[in-house]
C-alpha cells in the first residue's frame, strides 16, 4: 500500500486532531532524514503509521495485543495506551503489508525508546515529539531548534523531558525501557 492509500484509511479511522499529528510526525521524520542522511521514505512511512493502532481503547489495546500475541510487560498491562506501538507495528506488517523491519521497529519503539536506537528510530521517537501540531509544554521550543544541530543532544533532552513530566504525572507510571534509554543518552553523552 502506498502513502497515500494509507493516508486516506488513517484518515477514516482517526480522530481529526490524531490524523493531524499523524501527518505532522510524517512529514516531520522526512525533513529529519533529509538533515541526518536516513532514508525519506521510510522516514515519512514510519512516521505515517506510528499511531496507526492508537485509535483503540486501552481495553481493545489489550485485548487486540493478546489476541495476536504479543508481549505484554506488566507495565503495559496496567498502562495499555502503551502497547499501541507494538500493536502498531504488528498492524504496519498485516494491515498495511509494510516489511521493512527498520519501519516496524521504529514504529514498535516510538513511545518509549530504547537504549541504543538507530537513526530511524530516533527520528521517529523525536518527530513524534516535536511535529508542529503538538501543543506548547516546557522544554519543547529549544528541542525543536537543537534537533536540526543535534538530534542524539534532542533525543536526551526529550526523555529528560519525558522523566520530568512522568515523575508529576500521579497517573502515569515509568516504562523501564525509558528510564534504560535516559541512561543510555546521558552516558553516551557524557553527562
């Protein structure tokens, strides 16, 4: 399936404000790959499809994972919303017909991150982010100005971000692969 066929089956199942931010973090990523030397394509495909399963409830999250076998930290089991990555990824492959595994990765690893990410999965971790549509929060304008200097710079400063707003968030519960990600950046970078 091509961009634009899958850009019109999004369009019908997500929500107007989703469908923004979709083609947001799609045209994001591309910009990003042209700056750091990735593949554009691929780049604007991950990021069409990243969100591809978020339209579910966290009930169908669950449900749709199981159903296909997918594994299911205990962390995503009390926080479903968090598997629609996964799900994702799982859809990209069977729904969409998309067989890159640089793409299902990057789709997989979108909202938490990964200690040593490639640069695709970087980009769509960031062009999630940063895409233009996401409302203002603390932080975000200087990473939208480093991530074109600096993206593994951006990337920390974004899961530092991430810890910040988590540890507030009374609701919110840590994912361990972003706390192991947050490290990963930090050590890399020596800080």
């Amino acid at each position: 399936m091509d961009r634009q066929a899958i850009r019109e089956k999004l369009r019908t199942i997500l929500k107007p404000s989703r469908y923004l931010h979709t083609v947001g973090v799609e045209n994001t990523a591309a910009c990003l790959a042209m700056r750091y030397g990735a593949d554009m394509n691929l780049a604007a495909l991950a990021g069409l499809l990243h969100d591809c399963a978020k339209n579910l409830s966290n009930e169908e999250l669950l449900a749709e994972s199981q159903k296909y076998g997918l594994e299911i930290s205990e962390v995503e089991k009390r926080q479903p919303f968090l598997l629609h990555g996964k799900l994702g990824a799982f859809y990209a492959k069977n729904k969409y017909g998309i067989d890159e595994d640089g793409v299902l990765d990057a789709i997989t690893w979108h909202t938490t991150g990964h200690p040593g990410m490639s640069l695709l999965e970087e980009i769509i971790f960031i062009a999630d982010y940063i895409e233009p549509s996401r409302r203002e929060i603390p932080g975000l304008s200087e990473i939208r100005r480093l991530v074109f200097v600096n993206l593994t710079e951006a990337v920390y400063l974004t899961l530092k971000n991430i810890l910040e707003y988590l540890k507030n968030d009374t609701h919110s519960e840590l994912d361990p692969h972003t706390y192991e990600t947050y490290l990963y950046y930090k050590e890399k970078l020596g800080k």
